[in-house]
C-alpha cells in the first residue's frame, strides 16, 4: 500500500504543478493603454507625424478626430474614463474652449519653459503653442497688386475661407491696436466686403483677393485655386508683421497618462522636430523661421495672451454683426 500511496501522491503532485504552470502562463501582462489625443484636424492615419516619439519613449498613440463640442461632451460625461490625455488642435478658441469648462491641466512653469524659450505658452489659457500659421493673401489675377495690408481688406471686395475661430484670430491684431469701437466699425465694414467662399461656386469675378491661412494653401479638395496664379502674399510682412492662428497642445485634466503626456508635449517643442512637423502640416516653427525655414515672413510681435485677452469680446462682436 505504501508505494501506492507514493506513487498516487507523485501524480497528484504533478498534476497540481501542471495546472499552475497553466494559470500562469495564461496570465498574460495587460497592456497599458495607449496615450490618446483628441483633435479637430488629424485623423487616426496621422500618428505617423509622432512616430519619432513613439519609438523614443516606447508609448503607442492613439488619434481621434473630435469637434470641440464633441470633446467636451465625452470628457465631461465620462470625465476620467473618457480615456482623452492630450488634446491637439489647429487653432487658439478650442483648448480656451475647453478650458472656460475647466477640462485642462494647469500649466506649471517649470523648467522646461527655460530651455524651450517658446513664446507662444498661455498660462491662462492652459494651452502651448507649436505651430504658427499665418493669414496670407491669394490674389485671384497676376495683374491684381492690392490689397497690401489687412486692413486695406474693407475696400476690396473678396473672399475669405476662414472660420468664426479663425476670424477671432484674424481680429484680435486690429483690436489690440484700435478701440472697441473702431474695432466694431471696422469688422462691420470688412464683413460687408468679405464673403465665405463657397466650396462648389458660383463665384464672383468682382472678388480680387482670398484671405486664407497658410495651412489651407494645400488642403482644399476642390478647385479652389485652380484658375489662381501660383504663390501667395503675407500681407504687413514689412510693418507689424503678419497675424496668425496657432496650432496648440494642451493636457486634459486627470490624464491616465500625465507622465507621457508632459513628455510628448516637451517633444512637440523641440527645436529639431517643431521645425519638421510644421513643415509636414504647412505651418511655420514657434522658433525663428530663418533657421528652420527657406523663406518665411515677420510675425505680429506680442505676448500671446495679449491677443486672447480680445477673444471674448470679438466673438460678441462676430455674433452682434451676423
């Protein structure tokens, strides 16, 4: 009996081993979730712009194509679990947007600031600039050699292509350096002489100019510029320097992945690479254009929160005029 029992206990024992190694080798680590930015450009195809960042920091990113309102809505219904860490868009009203419903991370001046020396990070607003992106002229005839300036835009019938959020941008320039009142005469008579492009015609032939941004110049899908002369004009370039839109980066509140998320923002501002994203999304770099850049024009010199300081007060004024 007594080598039965032996024996019975060896198999058993064996036995026993077996299904733990089983359960241990089924238990298969859970892979961390990817760092998910939400923007209202880029599509899911456009994680190979952050590819350099994925392989230096071994973090998987995720895109998702979101319109502001829709980025509110998941991270406010969702809030932690909505699994948004970074949000990504190509202009300035929606992370203020966003950050007016207390969705952004505070931005912490700390060092990184120093070694950056980017000049475009509102602390206010919660958001860092990496992308400059410039209102620029399409003039409709090669004989056409005005308007010159923005503001010569009032006495020029044209088109524009730009968005409410672009138009704030596009004013905050002319409020800084008019009163509010001379600002509202002048946005009044501009609308007056500006209409939206439409995508399929008809088109007036009275219209000599297209005010764009610099972005847009390669994008259009249609014909737009099809029967317009090549190149394009930065209007103010020799004066106070051309208004601008900015692409910007900002961190959702309660990030699951803060820690990437710091780093992939610290990346994005990386002299080398700021230079060649932007000139994969047709953007000029947050850092002097002549070093990065062939060409390129003088930009409006401020501090940015004193352009986005107007941004309330122009968006009652578009609502007032339309």
């Amino acid at each position: 009996m007594q080598p039965l029992m032996r024996s019975f206990l060896w198999v058993f024992a064996l036995l026993f081993l077996g299904v733990g190694a089983c359960s241990i080798e089924s238990a298969k680590p859970i892979k961390s979730q990817a760092l998910v930015i939400a923007s209202d450009f880029l599509h899911e195809k456009d994680t190979v712009l952050f590819k350099d960042f994925s392989k230096k920091n071994g973090v998987r990113l995720i895109i998702r194509h979101l319109s502001p309102d829709q980025m509110i809505t998941e991270i406010e219904s969702k809030g932690y679990n909505s699994g948004i860490d970074l949000v990504l868009s190509d202009n300035m009203q929606t992370p203020i947007k966003l950050n007016k419903n207390g969705l952004l991370q505070d931005l912490v001046e700390i060092e990184s600031e120093v070694k950056t020396q980017n000049q475009y990070i509102s602390y206010k607003h919660n958001f860092v600039g990496i992308g400059l992106d410039p209102f620029v002229f399409k003039y409709t005839s090669d004989s056409i050699q005005e308007p010159k300036s923005y503001r010569d835009l009032n006495e020029s019938q044209h088109y524009h292509t730009l968005s409410k959020s672009d138009i704030i941008s596009f004013l905050s320039p002319i409020r800084r350096e008019m009163n509010r009142a001379s600002t509202y005469n002048w946005a009044k008579k501009w609308t007056g002489k500006s209409s939206l492009r439409p995508d399929n015609g008809p088109w007036s032939d009275s219209a000599q100019v297209v005010l764009c941004k610099y972005s847009q110049l390669k994008t259009f899908k249609d014909s737009i510029w099809e029967n317009y002369p090549e190149g394009h004009y930065f209007p103010n370039r020799e004066k106070a320097g051309v208004y601008f839109d900015l692409m910007s980066v900002s961190i959702v509140q309660q990030a699951a992945h803060f820690s990437d998320a710091q780093k992939f923002m610290e990346h994005c501002q990386n002299s080398g690479y700021n230079a060649a994203l932007n000139r994969r999304l047709n953007r000029f770099p947050i850092y002097d254009y002549l070093k990065s850049r062939l060409e390129g024009p003088k930009f409006y010199s401020t501090h940015i929160d004193e352009l986005l300081k107007y941004h309330d007060v122009l968006e009652r004024m578009l609502d007032k005029l339309n």
